[in-house]
C-alpha cells in the first residue's frame, strides 16, 4: 500500500484529490496540509512514501519545501503538482529532488500511474513537462542545455563512480546526486549509464 499526503492551500483541490484516491486499495490517505508549515509540522513526526506538492504555497515555495523535505527525509517521494509547465518551475522542482511533475489537470487514471510511477523510485513527467525536460536546448548546437552541476555529475558517471562516491566528491547528499542523475537521462532521452555515455561521447560532451 502506498502511503500519500497532499500540500495545497487550496481545500477544493485538496477535497478534490481526496475524493479520487480515498477509495483506492493500493493508496492510503495520510492527510493533507494547506501550508509549507503545516507540512513540516507534520513530519517532524511522521512519513509516506509519496507526497503531492502545490508549487504555489501561502507561506513558502514548493520548490524550497520539497528541497528541505528531501534533506530530512530523503526516502519520501516528492511529486509535483501544479497548473504550471514553464520550463523554469520544471526544472527546479527536479533540481530540488522532485521525482516526478504533474499538471492540476490530471485525470484520475494519470493521477494513479504518476503515484505508482514515483513510489517505485522511478521518475514520472507528464506529457507536457516531459516535452519541455527534453526540449530544452542551445539554439546554436540544437543539443540539451545542462546545468553546471550536471555536467559535473556526467563526467563521474562516465568515470564509472557510484551515486555515494559523487556524492562525497560533490560534497552533497545520495538524493541530490541521484535526482541530477534522473534529470540528465531525462533531457538526454537515454534509459541507463551505458546510453548515457554513448550520447554524451558521440554528442562531445564529455
């Protein structure tokens, strides 16, 4: 059973989502809070496996909840939820460890597949963020636009280490490696290191 709380500030959304899942065998409704204060509360003494994010929130970014979530608990799940697909929001939520991004607009069959997708420790991007995540690029080369910070993490996978040994070089946490990782496989459309590499040799990136 997969474990979900919600962060929205908005009770309808909130009701709304609620009301799709609440009869699902396969999810459990841990609650919900209607501001990032009231999230952290709430795990200062609890945890699920998945939480839905509003990037928008009354008191503070999602964007910096979800990174300081992910600091603490690092095991939990952030899917984004938002009416949002700019490039920029995108990016950010992954950047900050986000697993996954879906639109407000979701049906209830894509709701479900996005929960499952991310509590597995897979990442999840609906059709809309996926299209902006992979049509990211330099208008010179035509080739995706990486971060500083991923161009870095590139070059050590191409050099064979693991996601705590570049982590220590990095001096960061396992989660933020890994959430770069999943980002450079997804701007670059590759599946695992061994197709990562060869787009990035053949591409000259590394």
């Amino acid at each position: 059973m997969i474990s979900v709380f919600i962060v929205d500030d908005h009770p309808v959304v909130v009701e709304g989502i609620r009301s799709l899942l609440i009869n699902e065998k396969e999810i459990h409704w841990a609650g919900h809070a209607l501001s990032a204060a009231a999230c952290i509360d709430y795990f200062a003494e609890n945890t699920v496996d998945v939480i839905l994010m509003d990037i928008n929130l009354p008191d503070k970014s999602g964007i910096d909840l979800c990174a300081e979530i992910k600091k603490s608990k690092p095991h939990i799940q952030v899917l984004a939820l938002s009416t949002m697909n700019q490039p920029s929001y995108i990016h950010k939520m992954m950047e900050k460890g986000a697993s996954g991004y879906i639109l407000k607009n979701a049906d209830k069959e894509e709701l479900l597949l996005s929960i499952r997708t991310v509590a597995e420790g897979k990442t999840y991007l609906c059709p809309e963020a996926a299209d902006v995540m992979k049509h990211t690029y330099n208008s010179e080369t035509g080739k995706p636009i990486l971060t500083r910070r991923e161009k870095e993490i590139l070059v050590l996978i191409a050099s064979g280490l693991t996601n705590g040994e570049m982590a220590e070089k990095l001096f960061v946490s396992q989660w933020t490696v890994d959430s770069h990782r999943k980002s450079i496989m997804t701007k670059l459309n590759t599946k695992n290191a061994a197709f990562l590499i060869k787009y990035a040799i053949e591409n000259g990136m590394i």
